[in-house]
C-alpha cells in the first residue's frame, strides 16, 4: 500500500513503521504511519550504533575564566553567566622558580585574598562559588598550557602530575583542557626524525606527555578532557616537515579519542593565515574562513601518508575572540550555518556536512565577551537552538502488542524534507 503523508512542519515526527501483529505476523505485514509531535525533540543517537543519551545538553558552550582582579573590567566567578556549560580556570603557569615548592611543575595563579593586594574574593568564597557552578552540573576545568618540555623524564612526570593534580584536588576541579592557543607553535619540541606514524609514536616527550595524562584522567571518576588548538595548528602538520617540526599533539590528540570531551579550534590570532585543502588563502574577514577553520577536525586530513580521521562533530567547538563588531559576528553565524546546516555557504564547504550535532562555541574569555555587551552570550546559544536535527539513527523500540520494528523520526521543514526524502512522498 501506499503511504503518502502531506508536508511536514517543524518538530513533528513522522513514525513509519512495519507493523506485525504477534498473533497473526504468517498472515503478512503492513505498512502503516504514525504522526505524532514531539517538543521539544529527543535528543540524537550516534550514526554508527545507538548510544546511551548524553548526560550533558546537545549542544555546549564554553568560556575561560581568569581569576584576577587587577582589571577595571574584571567579573567575578559568581557573575559568569549560567549559558556557559564549561568554566576553563585560565591562570595557570609553569613554575620556574626555584625557592617554589613547585618548580618544576604547574602553579595555579589565583589572584585571592590574603594573596592578592587588589583581591576582592577569599580563597573560602572562591570554592563556594566553584561548588555552586559544580551544583548546577557546569564543568569547571583546569586550564594548562601545553608544554612537552616538561615531559622529559620520569621526575619532571611525577612533578607535573603531583601539581596539576593537586590543584584539581583543592579546588574541585572536574576537568582539565589542555591549551595550546596561546604557546608559540613553533616552541613545540621536534618529533624524532624516524617517528612518523602518528598512532604509534615514539618520541619519549610524546609518549610520556600520554602517559601522563592517562594517570590523570584515571585517577577521577567524573572527569572531562578537552583539547584547545589554534586554527593553523592543524594545516601546518601535515607534510613530514610539518609533522615533525610541530605535529607532536597530533599523536596525543588521537590517543584520547576515545576520552576527549571535546577539540575546540580557536581563532585565537586574527592574522593567522589559513589555506584550504586546495592550498587557497582563506580571509579571516569573510564567513569561508569558519568553515574552513573546522575543515580538518570534521573531515580529517593526511598526516605524512596516513589518514587521520574526522573527529565526530559532537566533539568538536568552535573557538571566539571578539563577536563585538557586527561584520565579525555575522561572518561567524553564515559560517556556523553552513557548516551545521549546509545553507548559506560561500566558497568552502567541508566533505560529509553538513553537521547538525556539532558541539558548541567557546569565548577566548568571558570577561572580554561581557565587557563587550555580551555579545556571545546573547548570540551564539540562540543560533545553535535553532538547529533542527536532520534525523535520528534507528533504534529498536518494542511495543507489546506488535513485534520490535524500526522507526525512522525526521525533524525537519517542509522544504528540507521535499529535498532529501522524495520517495516518502512519492510512496511505493
């Protein structure tokens, strides 16, 4: 028989299901439909098998924080607004001195009372505040600069994870991003001239840098991993000069694919130069320069001969600095809706798109985005809310008085729907 159903609207799913009766399935099947409104929309199965439901919302967004009060714009924790999903404690430096109890390691530059002279919040009143952000199920990272250096023996391990997790343990921490927006690419260590396999590598900083992050992450039980890369960072390892003079977070980056909360690509550096797969310059100026920023994350790339695969879009951020001024900020949404939904795209497209279920957005700081007008706050949340979902995997739902049977639920306009779907509306 022929099922035909009218146009679609927004929200509405539209159930087409095999049904077999238990008692009476020799006597053949039929096809029949069910529509029914859902809202607000469940949320998304994985595409390879269906997977337990986030804990965490569809979508994520992201902001450092620096605790300082040496600024006329500075906002306390208390005051970071509760959009941000994720609080990245940005004030964290390798110490080199050594009268400290940590050098060698990593110091958390709180700037508290008694501490601080300009302070305004104790150390008590700063972990009630983190506690509170914990309460409402926000992820409070602790934000590291990548350092490979520190990763040269085994003593200069033990000292990196006794400060880094020492921190974690007197603040309450639930999270570590390690960031590389702001280390000099080219201070990154040379790989090993023959290391040239990015999922076996073995440079000994490069092995021990993953060693030492797997101690960490085991040693909490609800505990994030996140990863904040420059926009160039990805183009320039590609090739085996690039890969070995500045591709050693590549191995890392893949040993935790399995762990990673999410990859944010930052457009930390306005003049940063950016070439698409075709060798093209990108304009940071222009909404193709988005698109192109989360080419490689989302599609993959080669790495001297050897695939490096995408990385699912619900792992992947998007990165922010200034949204303040309006061309800025619309070149960012006409990027973002190309990339998430497929319209609107200029001159870069990214092969497999488009990508309803990416992750989110961050702000370089949230302190400059409010000094700001909030901007990113009041923008980028709004946009991702607007993302419909294409579809849903299949999964298996059993009703007593039919056999199990798949449902397909489509979340779309009456114009997407005609594009991608016509031989629902044809029938068979």
């Amino acid at each position: 028989m022929s099922s035909t159903p009218g146009r679609l609207t927004l929200l509405t799913a539209h159930i087409f299901a095999l049904l077999g009766p238990s008692a009476a399935w020799q006597s053949g099947w039929s096809w029949s439909m069910v529509n029914t409104t859902i809202n607000p929309p469940p949320p998304m199965w994985g595409s390879s098998s269906m997977r337990r439901p986030r804990s965490t919302p569809s979508h994520s967004f992201a902001g450092s924080f620096t605790p300082e009060t040496t600024s006329d714009d500075y906002v306390p924790l208390s005051a970071v607004p509760d959009i941000y999903d994720v609080i990245n404690m940005d004030n964290t430096e390798f110490d080199d001195d050594p009268s400290s109890p940590t050098y060698g390691g990593v110091k958390f530059g709180t700037c508290l009372l008694a501490a601080c002279v300009n302070a305004t919040t104790s150390e008590v009143d700063f972990k009630v505040v983190v506690k509170d952000k914990l309460n409402k199920r926000k992820r409070v990272q602790l934000t590291v600069y990548w350092n490979f250096g520190d990763h040269v023996d085994e003593t200069a391990q033990d000292k990196y994870f006794d400060t880094v997790t020492s921190i974690i343990d007197e603040y309450r921490f639930n999270g570590l991003a390690l960031d590389l927006s702001e280390f000099p690419i080219q201070k990154i260590p040379a790989m090993d001239v023959d290391d040239d396999d990015y999922t076996r590598p073995t440079t000994p900083f490069v092995v021990d840098y993953i060693s030492t992050l797997r101690r960490i992450k085991a040693r909490y039980d609800d505990f994030t991993l996140s990863f904040l890369l420059t926009s160039s960072a990805f183009q320039g390892s590609a090739d085996v000069y690039g890969y070995h003079r500045t591709g050693a977070y590549l191995p890392l980056i893949h040993a935790f694919r399995a762990d990673v909360s999410s990859i944010c690509v930052h457009h930390f550096d306005p003049s940063n130069d950016f070439r698409d797969r075709d060798g093209v310059r990108v304009l940071d100026n222009s909404s193709d320069y988005w698109v192109a920023m989360l080419d490689r994350p989302l599609a993959g790339f080669t790495v001297v001969g050897k695939w490096f695969p995408p990385f699912p879009a619900s792992q992947v951020i998007v990165g922010a600095r200034d949204l303040k001024v309006d061309a800025v900020r619309s070149n960012v949404l006409i990027g973002l809706q190309c990339v998430t939904m497929g319209q609107g795209c200029e001159g870069v497209r990214i092969q497999g798109g488009p990508f309803p279920d990416l992750l989110g957005a961050a702000m370089y700081t949230i302190r400059e985005d409010e000094s700001s007008g909030g901007q990113f706050r009041q923008v980028i949340p709004t946009f991702f809310d607007g993302i419909v979902p294409l579809s849903t995997s299949k999964p298996f739902i059993n009703v007593s008085a039919f056999n199990v049977f798949y449902v397909d639920i489509f979340y779309v306009n009456a114009d997407s729907f005609t594009n991608r779907s016509p031989q629902l509306l044809d029938g068979e």
